[in-house]
C-alpha cells in the first residue's frame, strides 16, 4: 500500500505507525513544515514545552516509567542544541529517546545559514546512532531504524536531522519499510561456557556480592534476580540506577554501594572475594580510587554492551548478554551444580555492619527541619507504588538512601550525567506515561530554577505531578565540598534562599499550581497529606531544611572506598579479611 505524500506527513505517519502516542517538543522555522501534519494527527498527542531541555527530560520520564520510547522534537540552531544536555543524559543513563530535529535546506546546510548546528556532529559522541535525512524518500524507513536501535541492545537515545526541504518535499510512503542497519545484531543469549564459569565461582567464593546496576532494571529481569539471591543466598547490593531492582526490605539487601552508599554495601564490595556484576559499569562513583576496589575479589560480568566488559575492572568472567537471559541461565547452572556455596561465617561480618552502621542523620538543636526527615515520612504517608524523580545533589542521594525502594523502576533520576533540572520535566513525562500513578518530583532549590518553567505545561496539560523541594538556601552538594574539602570558603553556593527570591510558594501559584511551606517537623506529614489530597493541579512544596545538613555516609572523590566515613571525621572499623 503506497501513497503519495510530503516528507512532512511521511514523518507523521511512521511515528504512528511505530506506536507513539505523545510527543514533547517546540516548534521553529526548520521543523515547521512536520507540525502542519501534527495538528490533524488524532494518535499522537503534541506537549508543548517551555523549552527544549524540558523536552528532552520529559522523553526520558515518559521512557523510564512506560518502557517505550519516549520521543522530543526541536527545530534547527538552538533548538536543536538545547536537547544536548537531556540527549547526553540519556546516553549516561541508557534511556531509549528519539529526538527529532529539523535543519535548515539540504542546499543550505555548511554555509552557516540562519540557525544552522551541525547537530549531528554535535551529538555524535553521545547519541547511540544518529541520522542526517536529505530524501524525503528516507524518513519513514529512518524512523524504524532509529527506533529499533533505540530500544534494542543496550538501550539510548537516537536522533534524526530532517532538512526542512525533505519536510518539504512530495515522496511516496509505503509501510513497513526494509531497515538497512548492516552490522548492527545485539547480542542477547549469553555464551554456556561462560555462564557455567559463573556459577563454577560462585559456589566455590565465601565471600560473593551480587553488584546489581540499572541494566538489570532495563531487561525487566527483577524476579530473576529475586530468584538467584534466594537460591544461592549471596547478598545484594543495588547501585543508584538500580534502586528498587531487589526490594530494600529484603533481609539480603545491603543498600547502595558507592560514594554516598551505605557501610554494609561498600564494606560488602571491599572484602569480597567475588563480585558478580550484573548490568553495571563499574563507575567512578562506585568504585572510589579504581585501584583499591575490591581488591581481593575476581570479577564476573555481564553486560549487553561488550564495550563496558573490562572496560575499568578486569572481568575474569566475561559475559555478554541481555540481563534476564543471563541471570536465567545463572539460575539453572546454580540448579544443577552439586556445589552449594558455604556463606555463612560471610554474613555475620555483613550483619554486624548493617547493624553497627545504619544510615542516620543529624537532628537539629534549633527545631529546624531535617531533610532525611522530610524523604522518611514522604516514603511512609506516599508509599511504594508512587513514582519518586530526583534532580542531582544532596536531595538525590537523601531520596536513594531515605525512601523505602521496593519497585523497579519507581526511582527515576539522573545518575551518570548528573543533570541538574532533570526532576520537574521527567516528572511531567512520567505522569503522562502512566496518568494513574502518583508522581512526587524531588528536587533541590537550586536544580528547580532550573527547570520550573515546566509547571506551566503542567497546569496547562493537566498533569498533577507534586513537588518537593529540598531548600537548603544553597547549592547543597557544592557546599558540603566546600565545607570538607575548600575550608568553609562558601564560592558562589549561597542562593540567598533568606530573601525568598523567588517565594517557591509565589512561583507556583503563577504557574497555576498550588503553592505550600514547611518549615518545622511536626508540619511535615500535614503537609504531605495535604499535597497528596490534591490531584486536579500540581503541588509545590517548599520544605525549608538546615543548610548545613549533610549526605553521609561518604567516599571522598579519589579516595579509596576504604576510607568511607559515615559522618564527620568518623569513620567505620574493618574486620580483617580472617
């Protein structure tokens, strides 16, 4: 079936045809030719965005809590380069996102024309795959293609340049088209021999960690994994992207490893003996000082990407594949292997740090508000089943380690990238990929003037996400460095939060939300309680919190993570390896 059409409607009809039901974006001069067609669309929905970054995050939200591909759409120049921040942050984060950019006319393209990028060549190192489209002939087959790559493999974002010409242009559609992609075959099915090897280890180790990262989430593999550590009863412990992977009341969860991880968790990777990576990349921010990580341990990983295996530890089991084949296949080995590992003596060290090193926090002489406190009631009054997106910094990491994560996928933040601005917009998209569940954005007041222009889209769409911000009058993260590390020399971290500039509880009623303020403890679940009863429009509230309180426990950038601390000049004490 072939019809006749302009490159424009080609466009519009492959995203149909591909199942996307709702699109973030601006319109400008490139990509004008593809909103024409849009507007008579009645399967894609169009969200116009204050600005293309919030774009980008909400294609991510909209991504994280479907499991589709969420799609954002710029013109040329600075449309185009304002998606480089949510793109690059997709990539760290291995988000699926389609963004779609319009470019200036193929004949104009390298002679500087009025908002010309080269955004292709822009985003080449932090796009999966990237298309720069001159026939309209090519689009509809170019969609399939990016949306393939997309959401097969390791997932990531992609983004397709259209000329405005070939917008333009008539063309013949015909569905579907014959992807050309040579080369490029994921693997999935992890190697026996390697898979054998694993297991081979595994029993044989006393002291194992089962090091869990987001990669697990993205294969949909949780109840394998609940399935392997109840079967071989190895602890678990479950990186940033991780988060709500393996249930954090499950008796053999250690927490978050890594800099701001729990003691269990660090201790756990640096006295094992064996680490089985599963879906991890082995991270600056998990792995401290590279050279002192887990030093007496071997490696097992498995990754669908061969480029992370080895890529920073040594694996001496490698293994390539999708996450839920290979803990499946870990599972039948460990089935028919006469060998049980022996761990017991293991986890009474394990169950002395979890019970000597609990996360805890500094309460206040003055009556002011402490901001684990705020993330410990929202767990309790909101509850499990809610979405909880975090920008980055200090809040971030009080939502990882003060929110109860039972669910894949419910803790949606900004991990590898550290994008600050990411909470509102991907709280928008999350919303709109799942209108039923409660979404809570949690961010700091640094990161929400980043991106608060967002809340009108919101109250405009209908989309009654609620948000926390963490207002600590400063750049939290920034200034607990300063505080450790540049002798209390405060640069450039004071917001001048005393002035209320602006009054958080002022800006959202501006933007058509409803605006609420704490400030003490005994107003917290009140004001939690308030915010969840309203459901017709978006909640701000402004929890004032103590500007000097901290995210501990805490590695040090390049230290070793021996050398956690889990608070001030306090730092835990190591059993010998005997």
């Amino acid at each position: 079936m072939t019809e006749r059409m302009t490159g424009a409607q080609a466009l519009v009809r492959a995203l149909e045809h591909v199942g996307v039901d709702t699109v973030f974006g601006i319109p400008g001069g490139a990509i004008l030719p593809a909103y024409d067609p849009l507007y008579d669309s009645t399967k894609v929905r169009h969200v116009l965005v204050r600005h293309e970054q919030g774009a980008g995050h909400a294609a991510e939200g909209y991504a994280q809590a479907t499991g589709k591909v969420g799609v954002c759409i710029a013109t040329s120049g600075p449309g185009a380069t304002n998606l480089v921040t949510p793109i690059a942050d997709a990539y760290m984060d291995s988000v699926p996102i389609v963004a779609i950019t319009g470019q200036v006319a193929s004949a104009a393209i390298g002679t500087d024309a009025f908002q010309e990028a080269d955004i292709s060549g822009i985003t080449m190192p932090i796009t999966k795959h990237n298309f720069l489209v001159t026939d309209p002939a090519d689009i509809p087959r170019t969609i399939a293609e990016a949306f393939h790559i997309a959401q097969t493999g390791r997932p990531g974002p992609v983004l397709v340049d259209i000329a405005k010409d070939a917008l333009q242009a008539e063309t013949t559609f015909s569905w579907p088209p014959v992807m050309q992609l040579p080369g490029y075959r994921p693997v999935t099915r992890p190697h026996s021999k390697q898979i054998r090897e694993a297991a081979k280890l595994m029993a044989e180790s006393r002291r194992p960690v089962l090091y869990v990262g987001g990669g697990v989430h993205k294969a949909r593999a949780s109840d394998e994994l609940r399935r392997l550590a109840e079967l071989t009863g190895i602890p678990v412990v479950t990186t940033l992207m991780a988060r709500g992977t393996f249930p954090d009341s499950h008796p053999q969860h250690l927490g978050m490893p890594g800099m701001h991880g729990s003691v269990a968790a660090v201790g756990a990777l640096q006295q094992a003996d064996l680490l089985i990576g599963l879906g991890v990349r082995f991270d600056d921010r998990v792995t401290g000082q590279l050279a002192t990580f887990a030093p007496h341990a071997k490696v097992v990983h498995a990754d669908i990407d061969p480029a992370e295996i080895s890529k920073n530890r040594h694996a001496d089991v490698p293994i390539v594949g999708d996450a839920k084949e290979v803990i499946g296949d870990l599972i039948t080995a460990v089935e028919a292997s006469p060998q049980k590992g022996d761990y017991a003596d293991w986890w009474k060290v394990l169950n002395g740090y979890k019970e000597t090193y609990p996360l805890g926090y500094e309460e206040f002489d003055d009556g002011s508000l402490a901001p684990q406190y705020v993330m410990e009631r929202l767990s309790a009054i909101v509850g499990p089943d809610a979405y909880y997106v975090a920008g980055v910094g200090q809040h971030q990491m009080w939502a990882a380690q003060f929110i109860a994560h039972e669910r894949p996928g419910a803790f949606i933040n900004s991990g590898g990238a550290g994008t600050m601005g990411f909470a509102v917009p991907a709280a928008m998209g999350a919303k709109m990929g799942d209108p039923d569940a409660v979404v809570w954005a949690i961010d700091g007041d640094g990161c929400f003037q980043m991106t608060n222009q967002e809340l009108a889209t919101c109250a405009l769409e209908g989309v009654p996400i609620k948000i926390a911000v963490i207002n600590n009058g400063n750049l939290g993260m920034v200034r607990q460095w300063q505080t450790l590390f540049y002798e209390e020399r405060y640069s450039n971290t004071d917001l001048q939060a005393t002035r209320r500039i602006p009054d958080f509880v002022k800006l959202a009623e501006a933007y058509g939300c409803v605006g609420l303020r704490c400030e003490r403890p005994e107003d917290v679940d009140a004001t939690i309680k308030k915010a969840m009863e309203i459901n017709d429009v978006p909640v701000v509230v402004d929890f004032v919190v103590h500007q000097d309180a901290m995210v501990w426990p805490m590695v040090a950038a390049g230290t070793s993570n021996d050398d956690i601390k889990y608070a001030r000049d306090m730092a835990p004490t190591w059993e010998s390896e005997e």
